[in-house]
C-alpha cells in the first residue's frame, strides 16, 4: 500500500498540469503507473535482491543458516578446484559436463525436429487438426510426470527392455538409465519427447506467417523445394529461432526437477546438474555459501550466453 | 468506517486474551505418513488427548525427511516456531548452535531421561548443558534381512564372519535367486558400508575412522580393505539395482527373489505389513563380524524456543513421547527400539528383543556407535561427502579402493 502510495505521489509531483486536470484524468494518467507498482517492487526485491543476497551469501561462510561475516572466496576456491577434477569425476565436474550435453542437445535437437515437425505438417496434410495436438500434447505435462513416465518406460526391469525380452528379442539390451555414462542422454531423450511438440507449434505458426507471396516468387524463378526452403523459408524463420531458443535455453538450465523424477541424480550422482549441486549443497548438505556460489555462476554463465544474444538480435531489429 | 474499526479492535483484544491462557495444542512437524508409522503415531496422539492437548500436523508436501527439513528450516527462519519437530541428529545440534531450541532440562531431570538414554544418544539431545531434544527410538543399522525359504532352500546358516557371508551369497547365486537385495541410492549404499566397516575393521577402527575422522584411519589399509569388501559384495546385486528404492529391495527379500538385504531395522515394518513372522517368515542376524556393537540412528523430537504459553504443551509432548508406555507401544509398530534402556521387551518380537538386549550391552560396552549414513557419525556435509565417495564407488566412477580412500580423505577434508 505504501509503496502505491508513494508512486503515485511522485508521479502527481512529476506531472506539470495535474492541478488544472481534473481527477479522472490525473488517475487515467497514473493509473498504470499505480498497477505496476506492486509488481515492480516485488520484482525489485525478490529477483534482483535476492541475486544480490545470493551473491553475498557465497562470500560468508554460511552453512545450515545464512551467516554475514564475510571470509572470502573460499567457495569459489572449492568451486573452482572441482571443476577440473575429472578423475575421479567430482560432483561439480559432472554438474557442468553434463549441463554441456544436456543443454547443446536438448535445444539442437529440439530445434530440428520441431523445424522438421512443422515442415512436414505444413504440407497441407489431411488430418493436421488431429496430428497438431498430438504432437503439442506432452508440453502440458510437468517434468515430473514426464520424469516417472520415462523413468519406467527406460527402466530395464519394467519397461522398454523387460517387454521385449517378453515377445522373445532376448538380446535387446537397453540400460542407458542405469548406467552413469549415459544417464545424462536418457534425460535429453525425455526432455526432447516434451519440449519438441511445442517448438513445432511455435514452427508452424512461423511457416503459416511467412508471405505466399514470396514463395511464388521464388517458384517461379525456379527455385527447388530444398533452395526454397534453405534460401528463403528458414532465414525468414529467424525471429522463431530465437524465440525457441530461449525458451528452450531456459528450460534446459532449470530442468532439476526432470533429473530428479527421471533419475534421482543417477547413479553415483551422474545425472547432476548445476541446479541440483545448488540444491543439494544449499539445502541437503548445510553448505549455503558454496551453494550459493554455484547459484551465482551459473547465472553468470547464463548471463554471458543469452546477453550477447539477446543484444546482436534486437539492435539488428533497430537498424 | 468507526464501526468496521471497532469491530477490529474487538477481534484483536479477543485474540489476545485467547493467548493469554496455555495453548492446548500441539504443533507437529513430520514425516511419517504411511500407513505403519502413522499408526504408531497415533498412540502419541491419544496419550496426548487424555491430558486435554489436540494434535496438529504441520503439512509437508512431498512426504520425505528432506522435504520436511526445507519446510522447517523456512519455518523457523521467518521465527514461526512449531512446537516440536521430528529431526535427526546433527539438525538438532545446529539448530541448538543458532539458538533457536527450547530447554527442557528440569522436565528431564524430573523424569531420570539422563540415566534411562544411552550416552551416545544424549550427545545429540543434550547441547551445552541442556536438554534441547527427546528420543523416540533407537534404529540400528547393522543388520541382515534373511528370506528364511530361500536360506532354507539353499541350506544356508547364520553367517559369522564376512568370508562366511560371501560363501552363503555364493550358494545362492548358484541356486539362481539374486544374492543380495540393493537398493542403488547413495544413502543404501553408504548405510550398508558402515556395517561393512565395522565388520573389517572392527569397534575401535569403526569409531576412530566414523565418529572422530581420524585421517590415518580414513587412510588406511583397514579402510582400503573395507572397500575392497564392498566390492565382493557389489559382485552380488543384480544388474538393474541403481536407484531402486529400499522398500522395494525389502520386498525382492519377502517375495524371496533376493536371499538378503543389509538394512536397517526399519525393513522390519515392511515384513510386518506383509504379515510375515520373524523367525519363521524371515531372520535377522546382525552383519556378520558385528556382533556386540550397534550402529545405530535416532529419531528425535527436537522441542523449540516456543513462546511461553506454549510451553506447557511442549513439556507434555516430551513426557509422553519418552514415557515407557509409548515407548514400548510406539516401537513395537515401527521396528526400532526404545530409547531408554529401562524399558521392559515383553511386547516386542524376536528380532525387537535381540535390538533391545544388544542396545543395552553395547551401551554398557561402548560399542554404541552413530551410523555415519544415516548422519549421526559426523555433520551433514561431511555425511553427504562421505555417500558421494561410496556411491562413485559403486557405480564405478571411482575404481580402484586406493582412489576410494584419497576421495575420501579429500572429501571430508573439504566438508568439514
């Protein structure tokens, strides 16, 4: 309340005429600036704040509790010792490999396939009203059911393997969720299955914007199926692309609750990512600070992907 | 408006001389929600009804210890204090460190706990002097759980040492059923270390290396040699074992697809829920080589710094949670022992009697020792640092007992 207050009577402060208006047209004016606030406080405090108490909790020594003596950067020490500790692989070595896979071939794969999706379907097919949905449908599941459902699909004992084995393919061998050098794959697999559908619609109605106009065009001066698409139908996709891409890249560095319903952290902890060592050191092991450390640099790495990104893409925009 | 506003002041002034008498009820936080559990619960609920006290449960979603922990931790951070809190070990003692538990040292001296609870066990309850906490029970870790069909079958008998543990795994490998039930999550893993452990290197290696860190005995052969015994025993688990929950391993060992599961005396509800009879049904020996010590882990209820009214309340749930009649009754349904060596065996079973027997002769001893597993051998990171290390050894990220002991020393060196 205060701080609507506080807002508003700024902007009356600010504006020159209020006194001559009348008061249904100074709240017309404020209006929005008084919707706003609330929201932008809560933003202010709760994600911009927060990062900064992150930040300074990683330099404290904070264990089970927050603790505001400052004493250094010995989390980022241990941090960074871990991450070239590969032989025996250390739990952050493995967090931040496996956010590499995981990452690079969630959005790759997801990328292709959505484009191909979207490509196959655009061909004025019968029945794409049917295939749409079916194909958009996992994206309304939560990665935890996704998590179970794979995880009992892929286990050897219950699912893919084990049905096999029934119908008499006795040599079929498929145990990626229980090996720790492949754990990592299977949660691509399932993140893939999740996420595709929905780049595919984000695809399609990319391909349904696309000018006819244009494709006429190039048909006439004789452009093949494959130079149509290649030259002209994906460049113009490029806003799509970086629309998917960073919706898909945000939910590959936040997927900890898929590792944890599909793997609980795999075996010996090699389904790990950054998101689960932050949990697990902040909360299951009474080590904030370095939890709160790993929080900070995953950020920053996040930071230095998606800025530069973001800022090439919308200046050329501008131009 | 005038009215609106003295209706307000009137709520606040009734709301404050509610307040002013005790609160007759008593804010629960934890986890034991199945079916066995809540059971045991219960009795606790009623002892507590006769004295005028209602129960409430504070709600956790998602139903595990870790769960419940964020949720208290959140809890008392915003300074919002439920009257106790299931909690284990060395929780209870960073809470107390950061000053947020109650003191119920009068209570206790009143009732004798210092004398009916084990030592060991009064080193996680009592901090600086004061009673900050009440056991419910004594869990102990070493034990085997034996299908006795299965033993029967291969005419196995009791093994004494840890060679003779591997020859009777041998026999049932042979006879075609899975030698030993895992269940491939670290805590399993690092649980069923410490019996092994304690088997090779005995009492004293046990509590140099777990209890006190001892960094030659964490580096030596004795501890190599550990390792290299849990890797006979990884020999036999079957292929599909990683992640597998440890209930679902207790049931390989009832429906007698597996001959064995190292566990903790909590597996005994499972039996029990499936009607099965300890000594005929299904046997339990200690690890073999442990005999006479006891590893073992506590539930507690950790009593916080409540505002005064509700302290009457807190002091009534500490008597009834550690009155011999509760805690006879309680840990008959859960599997575990009670935790006062004064209280009488007559309703426990086979398996309850022989827990009770060696808790006493292994406090008497000093042979009483915190699982490191289960977090009551040292604090939380260096317990977690510890599962890591066990569990990369099983998977095979870590490969030679070598390697296993340096990530060892490194690990709990980092942790502590």
């Amino acid at each position: 309340m205060a701080l609507t207050t506080a807002t508003s009577t700024k902007t009356s402060s600010t504006g020159e005429s209020v006194s001559t208006k009348s008061p249904r047209a100074w709240l017309q004016q404020a209006l929005p600036k008084i919707v706003l606030a609330p929201s932008f406080a809560i933003t202010v405090i709760f994600v911009y704040g927060f990062i900064i108490w992150t930040i300074y909790l990683s330099f404290t020594n904070s264990k089970a509790f927050p603790n505001y003596v400052l004493t250094g950067s010995r989390a980022y020490q241990r941090l960074w010792r871990w991450t070239f500790e590969s032989d025996p692989p250390s739990s952050w070595y493995t967090s931040i490999t496996n956010m590499g896979i995981f990452g690079v071939l969630y959005v790759v794969i997801c990328l292709a396939l959505g484009l191909f999706l979207a490509i196959l379907l655009d061909q004025k097919i019968r029945g794409e009203g049917i295939l749409r949905p079916i194909y958009l449908y996992p994206m309304a599941l939560s990665f935890i059911v996704t998590g179970v459902a794979w995880k009992w699909f892929l286990d050897p004992g219950l699912g893919l393997e084990q049905t096999l084995h029934q119908w008499g393919w006795t040599s079929f061998h498929f145990d990626w969720i229980k090996n720790k050098d492949f754990v990592i794959y299977t949660v691509v697999i399932a993140g893939v299955w999740q996420a595709s559908g929905f780049v595919m619609a984000m695809f399609l109605a990319g391909l349904r914007g696309i000018d006819s106009e244009i494709m006429k065009a190039a048909q006439i001066d004789g452009a093949s199926t494959l130079q149509l698409y290649r030259r002209i139908i994906i460049p113009l996709l490029r806003p799509v692309f970086l629309s998917a891409f960073i919706v898909l890249a945000h939910m590959a560095i936040k997927s900890y609750d898929l590792v944890v319903a599909l793997t609980s952290g795999g075996p010996g902890g090699s389904a790990w990512l950054p998101s689960n060592f932050m949990y697990e050191y902040t909360f299951k092991r009474n080590e904030m600070a370095v939890g709160s450390a790993s929080a900070v640099i995953m950020l920053m790495t996040i930071s230095a992907i998606i800025v530069p990104y973001l800022y090439s893409e919308l200046r050329e925009k501008n131009k | 408006m005038r009215k609106l506003f003295m209706a307000t002041a009137f709520l606040a002034a009734s709301a404050l001389t509610a307040h002013a008498d005790d609160v007759k009820e008593v804010q629960m936080l934890h986890w034991w929600t199945s079916g066995g559990e809540a059971a045991a619960l219960n009795v606790l609920k009623q002892d507590l009804a006769k004295e005028g006290y209602a129960w409430k449960d504070v709600p956790v979603a998602g139903g595990g210890g870790d769960a419940a922990m964020t949720a208290l931790k959140a809890m008392v951070a915003a300074g919002n204090y439920p009257t106790a809190s299931q909690m284990l070990g060395y929780t209870v003692l960073d809470y107390a460190a950061a000053g947020k538990m109650g003191d119920l040292t009068e209570t206790a001296i009143a009732e004798g706990w210092d004398k009916a609870v084990p030592a060991a066990l009064q080193k996680f309850a009592v901090y600086d002097g004061k009673w900050v906490a009440a056991p419910v029970n004594v869990h102990s870790v070493n034990w085997l759980w034996i299908n006795k069909a299965v033993m029967d079958k291969i005419g196995g008998t009791e093994p004494k040492t840890f060679d003779e543990f591997i020859a009777l795994l041998d026999k049932a490998k042979a006879a075609g059923v899975t030698p030993l039930a895992l269940g491939g999550q670290n805590w399993q893993e690092a649980t069923m270390f410490d019996s092994v452990v304690l088997s090779t290197g005995g009492p004293e290696f046990y509590k140099k290396a777990f209890n006190e860190l001892d960094e030659e005995s964490l580096k030596s052969d004795t501890m190599k040699k550990s390792f290299d015994n849990l890797a006979k025993l990884k020999e036999y688990v079957d292929p599909n074992f990683s992640g597998r929950d440890w209930n679902l391993a207790t049931a390989m060992v009832i429906k007698g697809d597996a001959l064995v599961q190292v566990m903790g005396d909590w597996a005994k509800g499972e039996f029990k829920a499936a009607n099965k009879v300890p000594g005929t049904d299904f046997l339990c020996y200690r690890f073999p080589g442990t005999d006479g010590s006891v590893i073992y882990n506590s539930d507690m209820f950790g009593m916080f710094d409540v505002p005064a009214d509700q302290k009457a309340a807190q002091i009534a749930l500490a008597k009834a949670t550690l009155s011999k009649s509760f805690q006879s009754a309680f840990n008959v349904v859960k599997g575990s022992v009670p935790a006062r060596t004064d209280v009488p065996d007559t309703d426990f079973d086979a398996c309850g009697k022989k827990g009770i027997a060696d808790l006493k002769a292994a406090n008497d001893g000093g042979t009483l020792f915190g699982s490191l597993a289960q977090g009551y051998g040292a604090p939380p990171a260096v317990a977690n640092a510890y599962k890591d290390v066990v569990s990369k050894f099983v998977h095979g990220q870590i490969t030679t007992s070598e390697e296993a002991v340096n990530q060892l020393v490194q690990a709990i060196d980092d942790a502590k």
